[in-house]
C-alpha cells in the first residue's frame, strides 16, 4: 500500500484545494493529510477558519483516508509517526522541495517529494481570492444592495 501525505492551511476550502488533493490521492493507495495549526502559519495571513474546523473540514472529503494536526514544534514529528511513501506539494506551496528532501533523508524518511502540476486556473481556487471577492462585493455599494454592505 502507498501511503500519500498531503498538507496544507486549508483555511475556507476551496476548487484549488480538491484538485491538490485529487492529485495527491492519484499517487497511491491512501491519502493522509496534515493540516497547519493556527500557531504554524506564518507564510501568509493568519486562518480565518480556526485549526480544528479546518481539520473537520478535511476529514470529511472523500478522497481523505484520515486527517491530522501538524505538531506545534516540529513539523516532522507527525510525518515521522504517519510513515508516508510520497509527500506531495502543491504548485504554489512555499516549501523549497529539494531541501524537503533531504532533512527527510537526515530523519530516516524514505519518503519521495513530489511537487504536484498547477491545476486549470478557476476564479475562486485560492482563500486570497475568495475574501477578496467578498471585500469587494461587500463593501462596494452597487445599485440595489444598500442594506447588504458590510461596514469594516
């Protein structure tokens, strides 16, 4: 069996997710996900949905086998535990593969890296977009929606 590790923020689940995913699934038998705490995400802006909703949210996708929190401390920790065969990155994840690589040959983790193809581009298929798109639906008067502006 093929065990494929997946990981990622997750914050307000999208397309562009699923495709990571899908891709991700294709690779083996089972998939495995390690979604970032709160604490961990640093890269970008902070989640909006907290640690534990988004994990929900990735335990209940089809193609996910199970689901997990990454460790607080170090984030090999549950990659060394989940023992996993391949580790997939998304296209625009920020990990600098190579280097993935070997601290996971310096820990003994025989797993490949393997950085997943960008998916076909849809409007919405990243958390940037979407609350983009709702700042600006939201907060820029357009005829007729007076009473459905969010005042920040």
């Amino acid at each position: 069996m093929i065990r494929v590790l997946a990981t990622g923020t997750f914050d307000l689940l999208h397309p562009g997710h699923l495709m990571y995913l899908e891709q991700s699934k294709a690779l083996g038998d089972e998939l495995v996900v390690i979604v970032a705490r709160d604490a961990n995400v640093q890269h970008k802006p902070r989640p909006i949905i907290p640690q534990e909703q988004r994990l929900l949210m990735v335990s209940a996708l089809k193609m996910v086998e199970r689901a997990v929190l990454g460790s607080e401390r170090d984030m090999f920790q549950p990659i060394e535990e989940l023992r996993p065969d391949v580790i997939t990155l998304g296209y625009d994840q920020h990990f600098d593969a190579l280097l993935l690589q070997e601290e996971l040959a310096t820990r003994g983790i025989g797993a490949r890296v393997v950085r997943l193809e960008e998916h076909d581009p849809c409007p919405l298929c990243s958390s940037r977009k979407i609350v983009a798109k709702v700042l600006e639906d939201r907060l820029s008067p357009t005829p007729g929606s007076e009473g459905t502006r969010i005042t920040p």
